[in-house]
C-alpha cells in the first residue's frame, strides 16, 4: 500500500491534504492511492448542495458542518468553484466564511475549480470525495455551481441532492424547472426572511403534483435562513430522513460513473488544439463531424493509446 494511503486511513490531515492535490493534478500517484483507499470507501452520506449563485450555498454548507460538528461527525466540505473571472470573489468569499472551522481538524474543506468543465462539478470532484470518505469523513458536502442546467451530474456523486432556491425569483423558477425536478432530492427554501418565501414553497408544491415520475417520492420542501442559522435542523433531518430512506443501486450509479470516467480519460488523450483545429475545419465546412470523430476512432484502434 501506498504509504499516504495508509496515513488517509489514519484520519492524518497533511496526508488527506497531499493526496488531494496529487488527486487535483490528475497524477499517477493519486491514481495508485485512490486504487488502495477504494476497498474502504462507501461508508460515507455524500450530499450535494446545488442552486442558483448567491443562493446561500456556502452558507448552508457552513452551517450544517457547524451542526453535524456537534454531533461529533467528521466532515469533509467540496466547493466547486466556476473559474471565471467573474466570480473570482466568490470564492474569496467562502474562504472567509469559513474560516472559522479552520482550526478545527473535524472539517476538512477543499475547493476546486471547473476550469470550463461543464456540469457544474470539477474534474475529479468524484475522486475527492472518494478519498474523503476512505479518510473517514461521516459527512461529505459538496457544493455545486447551479446554472439551471448540466447539474444532473451531481447526482451520479451524491447520495442526496439538495437544491437551494430563493424567494423573488419569479419566473426563474419554471425557467429552471425541468432540470431541477429530476435531480432535487430536499428543497431548501433559502432566504426565506424576504418576502415571498411562502408563495415560492406553494409554487413548487403545486409543480411536484404535477410532475409526472415525482408521485412516488415526496421531496421535502425546508424553510431556512441560513445567514441566522435557522431551519438547519429541519434541513438535516430531511436530509437523514431521505438519505435513511434510500437505497442506491450501487451498479446502476457505478455504471453512470465508470461511463463517465472512461469518457473524460479518452478526451484527455486528444490534445485540445487538434479538437480546436478540427472544430475550426468542421465550422467552416471543410469537413464533417463524422469523419474528424472516424479519423480519431481510427488512431485509437491502431496506436492503442489506452495503454
Ligand atoms: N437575507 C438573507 N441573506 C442570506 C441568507 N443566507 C445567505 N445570505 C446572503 O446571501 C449572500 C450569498 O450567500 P452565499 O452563501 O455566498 O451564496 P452561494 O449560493 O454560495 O453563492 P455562490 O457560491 O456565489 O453561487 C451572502 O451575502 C449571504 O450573507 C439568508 O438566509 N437570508
Ligand atoms: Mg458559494
């Protein structure tokens, strides 16, 4: 065994540190520590957080962390963080909120960045979380960059999937819809100290009676002010309760991820200029999509570069 991989067992926080890191830089290490750790992974509740920015995530996650902190869980905290340079301070401000659980060992945060990856997580948000859980995080909370699409890749990581709204969003919330029922696990009302909160729950009452594939599962629906903690209780009870409830098809989900992670391994072989210059062929018409996709096909089964 990798000696990092026993130090991870261990709880040690400067090996969980080191091999997040080698996990962000996809390195061949990560990948001989995460092969050891995998026979201890599966015990921990992965939950997703997701919804619009400026939701109330990052304060929803902090407060829950602070919660489950008092029940002695070890938490591990995931904040995916779009790269753009328009919410560069977004993340300055979910370092600062939560610097408080900074000097306690019990929280472990790690954020990552999406750099352009679509669907909400970052690249390897699901090998983090893996690693976590063998270092013995009870309690794994993952927030994700909401944009009303794509987020559906957030349930093939989660075990409970929380989606947080806020009251004024108007018409936001049938724009938003369609993508948001599938995959809302627990709805939290956040905010819900501005006017509206109560129209909003009635709002998305009346659209999961409607929805057809919602009548067997009942999805909570939780009022919180995050930024005075309140309501978190109620939210984590329906968080246990749905959690408790469930039982994922660990085939089925490993089916979903093991697609995904030969897909994103085979993307890495091509390097991105030539999908560019095939892009630029194919826009301009020089050339179809069909042929570029045939030309790589081709190489793969005769260089084998899936080594
Ligand atoms: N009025 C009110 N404001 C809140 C509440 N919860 C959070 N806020 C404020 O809303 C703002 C955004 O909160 P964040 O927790 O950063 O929201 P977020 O969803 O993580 O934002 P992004 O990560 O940027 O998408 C902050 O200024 C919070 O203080 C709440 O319950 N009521
Ligand atoms: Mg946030």
């Amino acid at each position: 065994m990798h000696p990092l991989a026993q130090r991870i067992l261990q709880g040690d926080l400067r090996a969980i540190a080191r091999a997040a890191t080698a996990v962000e830089n996809r390195t061949a290490e990560a990948e001989q520590i995460l092969r050891d750790l995998f026979p201890h992974t599966g015990h921990a509740a992965i939950v997703g957080i997701t919804g619009p920015p400026g939701a109330g995530k990052s304060t929803l996650v902090d407060q829950f962390a602070r919660q489950l902190r008092t029940a002695r869980q070890n938490i591990g905290i995931i904040a995916v963080d779009p790269s753009s340079p328009f919410s560069g301070g977004a993340l300055l401000g979910d370092r600062i909120r939560m610097q408080h659980h900074h000097a306690d060992p019990g929280v472990f945060i790690r954020s990552m960045a999406t750099r352009g990856h679509l669907g909400g997580l970052a690249r390897g948000t699901l090998e983090m979380a893996l690693l976590l859980d063998a270092a013995g995080r009870n309690t794994i909370l993952v927030e994700t960059v909401g944009v009303g699409q794509d987020e559906i890749e957030i349930t093939r990581l989660a075990d409970v999937t929380v989606v947080v709204l806020v009251p004024g969003m108007g018409d936001d919330v049938q724009a938003i819809k369609a993508g948001i029922m599938e995959i809302a696990d627990v709805f939290v009302i956040n905010k819900s100290d501005l006017p509206g909160a109560s129209r909003l729950e009635q709002e998305l009452k009346a659209m999961l009676s409607t929805s057809p594939g919602n009548s067997e599962r009942e999805i909570p629906i939780v009022q919180t002010v995050a930024g005075e903690g309140k309501g978190i209780d109620a939210a984590l009870d329906a968080i246990h309760a749905v959690h408790s409830a469930r039982k994922r098809d660990g085939v089925q989900l490993w089916q979903a991820r093991l697609r995904e992670m030969i897909r994103e391994r085979i993307l890495d072989l091509l390097p991105f200029s030539e999908i560019e210059a095939a892009a630029r062929a194919v826009a301009s018409r020089q050339s179809d999509p069909y042929s570029e996709v045939a030309k790589w096909m081709q190489r793969f089964q005769r260089s084998g570069p899936l080594r």
